[in-house]
C-alpha cells in the first residue's frame, strides 16, 4: 500500500515567484518507489507550476537523498517529460529511478541461454 501524504492548499504559495499569474491552485502528485515502498504525495500548487518546482515542493527530495535534482529523470504518467513543463490539474509526476540493467542487454544475455 502507497504511503499517501496530503499538504495544505496554502502551504506552498509563497515558495517561488509566479510573476502575474492568477493563483488558481490545482492538486497533482508526485511518485517515487524503492523496491521497498511506494510514496506517492499530493499535492496543491499554484498554475504555471513546473514539473521540477512540483518535484522539489513535494519533499521528495530530502525524504529521499539518493534522488539527486540535477539528474532527475521525471515523467507524467509514465511518459518521460521536461523539468520545465508546466503541471496540469491531476497530473501524476513520477520520478524514475536509474535502471539497474540494461534491458536490451538483459534479453540479449537470456537469448545466448537458449
């Protein structure tokens, strides 16, 4: 089961500039796994909303410090996307994890089995 945490609509509006943006507020979330658990966060951000500033807002990263921000490898529900793509009302982000092997490796080593 998912470790879900909900934080306050108003918690993060004053955390980054948002120039002359209305302040609609929308909820998204952002996921993270380990083989040993999955966290998923929900949270309320101002539109105009990046995927890194929903990332970074999340808590993510110091609950998790093996995610380094400067290597992240993000997506939207399950398509890879840009840290400077805006969030939409119930988007999922979701950070990747570096693959442990290489996939097309791994095939190839279960071909030579055979």
């Amino acid at each position: 089961m998912p470790f879900v945490l909900s934080l306050s609509k108003d918690l993060f509006r004053d955390s980054f500039e948002m120039g002359d943006n209305d302040e609609t507020l929308i909820e998204i979330e952002v996921a993270y796994a380990t083989p040993e658990e999955q966290v998923i966060v929900t949270i309320n951000v101002l539109l105009g909303t990046t995927i890194e500033q929903a990332v970074e807002l999340s808590g993510l990263l110091m609950r998790f410090p093996e995610i380094s921000n400067s290597e992240l490898k993000i997506g939207v529900f399950g398509g890879s996307c840009k840290p400077d793509q805006f969030v939409k009302q119930g988007d999922r982000v979701e950070i990747y994890r570096p693959l442990i092997h290489d996939p097309k490796e791994a095939r190839r080593q279960r071909a030579l089995k055979n």
